[in-house]
C-alpha cells in the first residue's frame, strides 16, 4: 500500500462521501503531515507502520508548541486513515488503534442557551415582517430538530413533510441521512413561511428548490444564515455569542436535561459514535447544582434559619 496513493484514496473517499469542505481540507493536511513524516523515515508503505512509529509521530506532535485542538487535529485524521484501512480489509491489525485523543474529553463546550434564553431568542423575530416569518421559521427548526448549519443550507422544498410532521435530512454529514421529527411550532411557522413567504422569494428564482431563500430568491448562505441569527440574538437582548451550533448544543443540552435517553439524542443528531452525544452531558452537573440550589426545599428551609 504506497502510502502517497493510499492518501490521496482516502482524500478522495472523504469527498465522495460528502465531508464538508472544511472537513476534507483539515484531513487533508493531517494525513499530508503523517505522510511527510513517513517520508523522513523513509517508510513507503502503509502496512509497514506499526505502533511504534504511531507512537512517535505523536510524541512528535505532542512536543510542538500548538493549542491541544491543534495538536489533535493534527492527530486524529491518522486515526481516521486506519480505521478506513481497516473497515475495507486492507490490514488485519490497526495500528493507530491506541491513539488517544486527549482534546476529546478536556475541550470545553461551546456556547449553551439556558431554556429561558433559547426561548427569547424564539420570540424575537417581528412577524409582521417577510424576514421575520423566514428567520422565524429557520430558528425553530434549527432549535427543534438540532440539525448542523450545512444540513440546514442544504435543504430542498421537498424535505419537509409538514402532514406527518418529520424533517428528511438527505444530504447530512457523511452521507449519512437521518428522519427527525418537527415539533408544532416548527411545523406551524414552516408552513406559514412556505405558503406565504418563500413564493413570493421564489418569484425571481423559480426554479431553485432549497428550502430557505435570501429576499433575492437565492437560497441562503452560511454568511447570511450567521447574520440572521446575530440580529434575532441582538433583538432578543442576548450578550453570549450564539451560532447555528449552538441551537444544535442547546437542543441536546436541554433534552438530556429533561431526562431523554442519551441513544435517542444520539439518533436525533447523527452521531455515529455514542461517546460523541455523552459529550453533552459534561455541562449536566453545573446545571443540576443550580436548579437544585433554587428548588431543593432543604435548601430553601436553612435559608430561614
């Protein structure tokens, strides 16, 4: 297995397999970096590498003075490259298999809205506006469904089964399509956009089917999508940056919080790995200490004393 062809291979896998763009230039440049430092061992073929030198490749990485996510962003597509080694048969033993990626369980997660925030945020586009109804109905599917920034630009009119109240995501990360449910307020504010707003959007740009069009019929962009959420934020008089991940966070957040089981999260968010969506759970204990401060009568009773 020459290793400059079997990179460029799994380079060309992660396209096919619709990787974000993003996605498939950061892999790219840390199997290049791997690849280059097999080339300075003058190692050729990929069954030739074994633990060791996965080891000191990333004694290697871990010496440079990069931020920890740098460093494992730097190690995990070596990670990434061995596992699809292994899952179409091309070597029997993974060497990269106790590679550990050490930013997973230390990074801090994103900006969360607490319950009370998300629903302002909900609340505040004008409705008596196009824009209004359009960001409207773009927020609460984003909050109720939790799908990715992408998975919502890439939407098409279709997708949507407002009778059965489900939302198909064809075209999600990795290929991998998922049916998740829309809640009635998502549901109820889609269609009014869908039969209100988007055909007159649709007048200058008829045949284009994504679901979400800017005012000129184009359909909508991560920049547009970014500033959307930024004036609803502002209006809602939220201070904390909030992001189209955040809705995706603060629906996971808020559905472990109210006790759903973590394989249905899972589910909902596509995640193929279950540790992924457990990620979630870190922010649990803050939460659960404040509500039990302001709730638990024990508490409230020594407060009297």
């Amino acid at each position: 297995m020459d290793v400059i062809v079997t990179i460029a291979e799994y380079k060309n896998h992660l396209k096919v397999r619709g990787y974000a763009q993003s996605t498939v230039a950061c892999y790219s440049r840390g199997i290049d970096l791997f690849g280059q430092y097999l080339q300075s061992r003058e190692i050729t073929d990929l069954r030739a590498v074994n633990k060791q030198i996965i080891f000191d490749y990333q004694a290697k990485i871990m010496e440079r003075p990069i931020a920890q996510e740098s460093k494992a962003l730097e190690i995990r597509p070596v990670k990434r490259l061995f596992e699809y080694l292994m899952d179409n048969n091309h070597l029997l033993i993974n060497p990269a298999e106790s590679i550990v990626e050490t930013n997973r369980t230390n990074r801090k997660i994103g900006s969360t809205l607490t319950v009370a925030e998300m629903q302002k945020l909900l609340n505040a586009p004008n409705l008596s506006l196009r824009t209004g109804i359009r960001d409207k109905a773009v927020l609460e599917l984003l909050y109720c469904t939790a799908i990715r920034k992408n998975e919502l630009l890439n939407l098409e009119v279709y997708h949507a089964d407002l009778k059965d109240q489900v939302l198909y995501v064809r075209k999600a990360k990795g290929r991998k399509q998922r049916v998740v449910p829309l809640g009635n307020n998502a549901t109820k504010y889609l269609k009014e956009y869908l039969e209100k707003i988007r055909p007159h959007y649709a007048k200058k740009n008829p045949k284009e089917r994504k679901l979400f069009l800017s005012n000129a019929g184009l359909p909508l962009t991560g920049g547009a999508l970014q500033c959307l959420i930024r004036t609803q934020r502002i209006a809602a008089g939220i201070k904390k940056p909030v992001s189209a991940h955040a809705f995706r966070r603060s629906c996971a957040t808020h559905l472990i919080q109210q006790g759903a089981d973590v394989r249905y999260v899972q589910k909902l968010l596509g995640h193929s790995r279950l540790k992924t969506t457990q990620f979630y759970t870190k922010v649990m204990p803050v939460e659960v200490k404040q509500t039990h401060e302001k709730t638990h009568p024990q508490i409230e009773a020594n407060y009297d004393h």
